[in-house]
C-alpha cells in the first residue's frame, strides 16, 4: 500500500573527466572506513550532466514542514514521475512528515539548469515507510506538474534475478552535499557485494545528498542503463554481517510493480 501527500491534503501518517560506462570486473579496495565513503573517495564529477543519461538525474531541494531545506537527488522513471528514497519525501524527524515542496532540477552543473526547474508538492511513498521506517521500504515518488520526462529522457527499471546482479558493476550519480554542494553531480562504480530480498549492498561511495540516486547497470559496455535499486543509505545502516557497503532499495518484483504504477497515475 503507498501513502500519498498531495496539497491540501496529509498523507497518512574543478571538473574531473568525464566518467565512462564499464561494466564487468571488480576491483580491490582498502577498507578504512565505517562511513558511506568506503576508503578513498573514488567519486568523479560529471562534467557534462546536460547529455544523456545524466540528464535524468535530478538535484533535488527538499523543503521540510518547518521550512527547514536539505539536498537530495531523484531520477526519472517517466514523463511526470521522479523515483527518489522515501526519506526523501517523507520522514518524521528531519521533514516533520512529508515535504512541504521539492525543486527538481535534471541536469543541474552549479548555476546552469538546462532544462529549468520544476518545484513538486505531490508525494508518494510506502504504508510500511510511514509506520515504521522500514528501509526495506524506503522508496518515494514526487509527481510533476509538467512532462518534462518528454523532453529529458527516463531511466528504464527493472527486477533482476540476484545472480544476474552479482555479474555486474553498480553504477550511481547523485549531487551529494560533500563535495558539490548539492549542485555538482558525481559518479562512481564498483562491486555489488550483496544483496537480500528488498536490499541491494555494493562498495560505491556516496555520502550525504545522494540519497534517492539511481542504482544501475550496464548489460554491455556503453549500452543503456537499467536501474535496479534506489540509493538510501551508508554503511552505517548495514547489516554488521554486511559491511563494509553501501545500500539501496532493491527493484524487485513488487517495487518495479509500485513504480508502474506510480507512473500510471500520474499519466492521468
């Protein structure tokens, strides 16, 4: 079941170069530290977000009940739908509830906003989100009042069997608070090294602002990414038998059923 805040209405309850897509292998890394930046900080500025597919990332100003602003990022799964982490949307101690607004920005490089901004106060997020914080559950959506979509582009989703996953390098881009500002986009790949029925863990630095961000993978060196998981958390939020890792929502089956059906509404 989602819970739905719409207005009016409470719900329930210096530039680096540009990265390239490579998909299979790993690589070693030293384990150093407990915090979402797993040993060195590998991430690497976009130089260029206004082209695809980093253009279907989206900085996100997230405005609390109390006016309160904290950066966050999301990303485009259809012409009017943003899929982001449900701590994104709604959360009880930093948000007091769900947002008052959001302002989405694709593409965002500092200043430049290429393809404008749009500030949303429609929100969804999971029942089992709003009762209890699951971060089993934690996923969000944030309705546009235009299709911008359409003229940006939109990740495809989609649930994979967990083998499959393993064979493959998790992609993620966010505009993290540290460095950038909230403003900068950066990405990074590495390993998946776990994952559970709703949970996908991976050695991928982010920390603060990311949250929200796109999980992906490439079937074929340069092809299209294919979102499987939605970035929520640092490694201290993983499971002591996990760590070190970062981690996500897992897309699968029922959440890729959630996010069709998020899209559908908002096609209406």
């Amino acid at each position: 079941m989602a819970a739905d805040r719409t207005p009016g209405h409470q719900g329930t309850a210096p530039s680096a170069p540009s990265p390239t897509f490579q998909e299979r292998g790993t690589r070693d890394r030293p384990v150093v530290s407990l915090e979402s930046v797993l040993g060195p900080d590998d991430r690497v500025q976009v130089p260029d977000p206004e082209n695809a597919p980093w253009r279907m990332v989206c900085a996100l100003t997230i405005v609390s009940r109390n006016g309160g602003t904290q950066p966050g990022t999301g990303w485009l799964a259809g012409p009017r739908t943003v899929i982001t982490a449900g701590h994104c949307v709604f959360d009880q101690a930093a948000l007091r509830g769900f947002a008052r607004s959001i302002d989405v920005t694709p593409g965002r490089n500092g200043g430049s906003m290429p393809f404008g901004q749009v500030t949303a106060t429609r929100f969804r997020t999971l029942q089992q989100w709003v009762d209890s914080a699951d971060p089993d559950f934690d996923i969000g959506a944030i309705t546009l009042e235009t299709s911008l979509g359409n003229q940006v582009g939109f990740f495809s989703a989609e649930a994979r069997p967990a083998g499959e996953l393993q064979a493959h390098l998790a992609h993620i881009s966010g505009y993290p608070q540290d460095p950038g500002q909230g403003v900068a986009q950066f990405h990074h790949r590495n390993r998946i090294t776990s994952l559970t029925d709703r949970r996908l863990f991976y050695d991928v630095d982010t920390s603060e602002g990311q949250s929200g961000a796109p999980v992906w993978v490439l079937d074929v060196d340069g092809g299209s990414p294919i979102v499987v998981g939605v970035h929520t958390y640092g490694d201290e939020r993983t499971p002591a038998a996990l760590q070190p890792a970062n981690s996500a929502t897992l897309v699968n089956p029922a959440i890729l059923a959630q996010i069709r059906a998020w899209i559908a509404e908002d096609s209406t």
